[in-house]
C-alpha cells in the first residue's frame, strides 16, 4: 500500500518488505527524510500530496469526451509507452531519497513526475502540454539532478530517473 516509507539502516525502504533476519545488526529505523515528522517515525505527507497534485495525475479529456459512450480504449503500444509508470504506489520513497526535494521545498518531486509521465504520454489524454507547462516551472522536472536516489529507492522497480528525462525531452522538445 506504500504507506510504510522510512529509513532502515540508511536506506529508503518499505517497512512490510524488509526481512529482520535480512539486516545488518545494529538495525536504524529512522523517519523517511524532507517532510515534518509527526512523531517517531510519522511524517506528514502532505507537502509530499501537494507537489503530487500540482501536477494534475488524472486523465484530462475533452468536453465533449466527459461522458464517452465507451470504454476509452487504447493500442498496446500506447499503453506500452507509460507501463512503468503506473506502478507508483505514492510510497513517497522515491521523493525521500532526493537531496533536492531535502533541500528545496518548492520541488514536485520524482512522484509526483512520475504519475504526470503516466498521463503526459497516454494517447487518451488531452492535458499533456499543460502539464508539461507546470513541470517546466521553477519547481518542476529541471530541478532534477539525475542522482539516481530515486530510482534506487522505489520499491516497486519503476525507472524513475528514465521518467523524468522522458519528462525532460518532451517540454524541452515538445513531443506530444
């Protein structure tokens, strides 16, 4: 569910994932990293949820395609071009990771570009350029600095750095 995000032995980890028998002995749980802690080891999520929704990661249509009399149905190639990328489970462990995000409060973060990739390339979306427009921003996908923290610390193997250069190249290119 992602809901379990924190610090083990120095590593963004899923707690429900992690074998005790697996770690190095002493074993350091510590809160995941860039958002207020609550307590021990509860962080408050929001800042995380805000850059996350900044990016609007719902499908965007037409007016006249709000009620469609179908299903929306899509290649698999098209779907193809953003499989990896619908796997986020807003863990917040990809954005935890990210000494950028630790450092500036106004960036989105790679979550958060990550679920605009999933719809920035879905054929049936229409909301890609205006996306593309709010991640060109002051604190949008140039922030990145492509460490690869985030893609080392998803649990679930999406290719975060990829997304975001994927991201990159089409604002700069405008591909869509």
């Amino acid at each position: 569910c992602g809901s379990d995000a924190m610090i083990i032995n120095g590593v963004n980890l899923l707690a429900c994932k992690v074998m005790i028998r697996d770690l190095e002995q002493p074993i350091v749980i510590e809160p995941i990293r860039g958002l207020p802690v609550i307590r021990d080891l509860v962080v408050d999520m929001e800042p995380f949820f805000a850059g996350y929704k900044e990016v609007k990661p719902w499908l965007i249509v037409d007016e006249d395609e709000k009620e469609p009399p179908r299903e929306r149905i899509q290649s698999q190639e098209d779907r193809e071009r953003y499989d990896d990328t619908t796997k986020c489970i807003l863990c917040a462990a990809c954005t935890t990771s990210c000494p950028i995000y630790w450092a500036d409060g106004k960036y989105v973060g790679p979550a958060a570009i990550v679920n605009a990739h999933r719809f920035i390339f879905d054929s049936r979306d229409r909301g890609g350029r205006e996306r593309l427009e709010i991640l060109s921003g002051k604190g949008g996908a140039f922030k990145c600095r492509t460490a690869f923290n985030c893609t080392d610390a998803c649990p679930r193997g999406i290719k975060v750095t990829l997304a975001i250069q994927e991201v990159k190249r089409a604002a700069l290119y405008d591909s869509l």
